[in-house]
C-alpha cells in the first residue's frame, strides 16, 4: 500500500467502524437550550454541558454585544504581549472570589488550562497520581510534563496512599483528580485525599469542570462542597461548562499564577480569549453565583430521571450529579439505544472507547436547569422505548 495515496486512511477508518467506534458529526441549528435542532429535527437535548442555561441569559447575551462593540471580535496577540484586555481582571478577580482563593488565570480553554499547569507543577523528577478515569486533557498535561505518572484505581484512597508511600525518591509529588467525574458523574473522595497529601507533602490539583456552578454554596464547586478552601487545594475548572462560554482557568496562590504565565506554555503560546468571551463569562458567573434555584432545578431534574431510569431497568452508575451514566456494554448497543431515543425526538449519544473504559461503552445523559418538567417526562417515555433493547 502507498501512504502517497490516502488508501491507508480510508482502511484506517473502516476498521473503526467495523469496531463499531467510528463518530461522525452532526449538526446543530440552534442555541443549546433544552431542546435543540439537530440536523434539521426538533429534539430534546440530554447531552449539553450548559447545565445552568446561561450561555443563552438575556444578560450574558447583551455582556457579550457590548464588549465586541467596544473592543472588537478578537483578542488580536496572546496575552503577554498585546492581547491581555481589561476584562480579564474583572474576570480573574470574580473566579478566585467565587474559587475562595487568592488568585485566579485564565486560558483559552480548560484543555489548554490542564496541558499548561501539571507541566509546571511537575517536571522530569517529580511523581504524577492519577485517577484512572481522569479527563484526557489531564492525561496529556502528565504526557507533556515527563514527570513519572502511576494511575491508581477509580476514586481508591488507599490505593493512592500505598503509590505514595513509595514515593519518597521522587522531587515533588502531584496528586490529580477530576472533582466530578466527566463522565461517570460521582465526586472524588477529596477530604480523604487531602487527608493523604499532607501526610505525603504532596500537591493536589482538581479538575472540577463538571462541580463548579453546580456543587457546593454559591456554586463554588467540589473543593467548596467540602469545605475545603483552605487546604492549599488547587483548582483547574472551564467556563465552557455551567458557565455556558469558553475557557479555562486555575484558581490557587498568588506565587502560582505569577509562575504559570511566566512558564505554562499553554498559556503563553496562544491567542487572548475574545473580549465577548471574557465578558460573558463575567456576566455569567455573577448570575450562577447568586441562582440558587438553578441549582435546585438542575438536581431535581437529574434525581426525577435517575430515579425512572433506575425504574425502567437501566444500569446507572452511582451519580449524584447532574451527569448520568447509563451503562451498556457494547458499543453497538450503545448505539443502537442512542439511534432509537434520536428517532423518540431525544438526543443523548453513545459514549465509546476511548473516552471510557472498554466494555462500559455507555450513553452520558446530562439534565438543564432549563429543562422543563415535560421535557423530562418526555424523555422517560423515550427511555420506556429502549427497555429491551
Ligand atoms: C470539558 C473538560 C475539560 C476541557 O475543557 P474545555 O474548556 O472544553 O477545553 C477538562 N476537564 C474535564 C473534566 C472536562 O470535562
């Protein structure tokens, strides 16, 4: 076979989906509320990060307008030489606020916030710990890193605790853990974690992508759900998530935001976030903190579905977030389920390897605060559909 001709791409792609793990995109057609246009249908969506609803609040909305017409649609240069707009320290300033610590920096993307940060933390001679199903941007920033990386078992303290008592050879120690799980949707055992870190000296980095806007008072997010603000804990979190835009940011001390933008080369190397970005997210996360009842409705929607799920027969993991797990095995099953609730009018897609283990191919259900109950019940006939499949 000649790799001049893209034969080899084209039996590349074949043998995925003979695995029945070849993705394709599809095409959404409106905002991402509670129910969308995709490919051109009506249908209700159960497979949006923009749980509490805002990236579409009037007030968001009008943040984002006024911003590109007073400073344009592009940051124009990376932020350590022209592109470093004035919103981001009202921005910075209102996430370490809402974080409970003394500074905060922001990224263009929480995967650009993950591949910069651990690299800094942990170099050529330190030792990484990683939960087994940490995000994959987390993975990379160990790559990146060179640090020496050992993986202990899903959300098991004592496995980490024996990996670290054998970690005295190494530099620096660097504990990682997704606050709530992408796509499991539990919470990591972080009081226990911590408990072991300062036994060790180790570090602990959170990624709480999925807690912040969610858990804990004024949505504060997992570190704040347990009351842990003051335990050095330092938090990685985006604002593409609840807050409804795009971003990333670390939330920790003055000494490691003042690092990271002289060495966190995901930083450094790319272009500002756009002015309307910054400023919806601003607007956004003042809404989120003092919206309790977003809150309210987004668990209450995820229990009343979790508990029909359950009902129907389906195999959840134990979730007790907004994210919910219905495992299926197979990845044809899988999507064999997601096809029959598309043609119900209910999105909610196929997860595969290897965005999670093999075997718990799996369909990554998620709920909105803006969902109405209608929606939800909607949904649970749909579920009814695919009982026996
Ligand atoms: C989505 C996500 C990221 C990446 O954030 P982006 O802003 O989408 O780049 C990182 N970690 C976790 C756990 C995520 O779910």
């Amino acid at each position: 076979m000649s790799y001049l001709s893209d034969d080899w791409l084209k039996t590349e792609y074949a043998a995925l989906k003979q695995a029945g793990l070849s993705r394709h995109l599809r095409t959404v057609m409106s905002a991402p509320t509670g129910r969308i246009i995709l490919d051109g249908r009506e249908v209700i969506n159960l497979a949006s990060n923009n749980y509490l609803g805002l990236s579409t609040h009037p007030k968001v909305l009008d943040a984002a307008v006024e911003a590109t017409r007073a400073f344009g649609t592009g940051a124009s240069g990376s932020r350590l030489i022209s592109g470093n707009s004035e919103l981001y320290a009202t921005l910075e300033a209102a996430l370490a606020k809402a974080k409970g610590t003394e500074a905060a920096l922001v990224f263009s993307s929480g995967y650009a916030a993950n591949t910069g940060v651990i690299p800094v933390l942990a170099g050529e001679r330190a030792l990484i710990l990683s939960d087994a199903l940490n995000h994959a941007s987390i993975i990379d920033g160990c790559r990146l890193s060179r640090a020496t990386k050992k993986v202990y078992r899903h959300c098991d303290v004592a496995h980490l605790k024996a990996l670290l008592a054998e970690s005295a050879g190494f530099q620096r120690r660097l504990i990682i853990t997704d606050g709530v799980f992408s796509m499991d949707g539990d919470i990591a055992p972080l009081p226990d974690i911590c408990e072991v870190a300062a036994q060790h000296d180790a570090m602990v980095l959170v990624d709480d992508a999925h807690g912040f806007g969610v858990l804990g008072e004024n949505g504060g997010g997992t570190v704040a759900h347990f009351g842990l603000q003051h335990q050095g804990i330092i938090q990685m979190g985006t604002l593409s998530k609840a807050i409804g835009g795009l971003g990333g940011y670390i939330a920790g001390s003055r000494a490691l935001i003042e690092l990271l933008i002289n060495r966190a080369r995901g930083f450094i190397f790319t272009t500002g976030l756009p002015p309307a970005t910054l400023a919806a997210a601003t607007a956004a996360l003042n809404i989120m903190r003092s919206s309790p009842e977003l809150r309210q409705h987004l668990l209450s929607h995820a229990k009343r579905l979790k508990t029909a799920l359950v009902e129907l027969g389906f195999d959840l993991l134990p979730s007790e977030t907004q994210i919910l797990p219905v495992v299926l095995g197979s990845p044809q099953r899988a999507v064999q389920v997601a096809e029959t609730l598309l043609s119900a009018g209910v999105f909610a897609p196929a997860i595969r390897p290897p965005a999670v283990p093999s075997g718990t191919s799996r369909l990554r259900v998620t709920v909105m605060a803006s969902h109405t109950d209608e929606d939800i019940e909607q949904a649970i006939d749909a579920f009814a559909l695919c009982a026996q499949i």
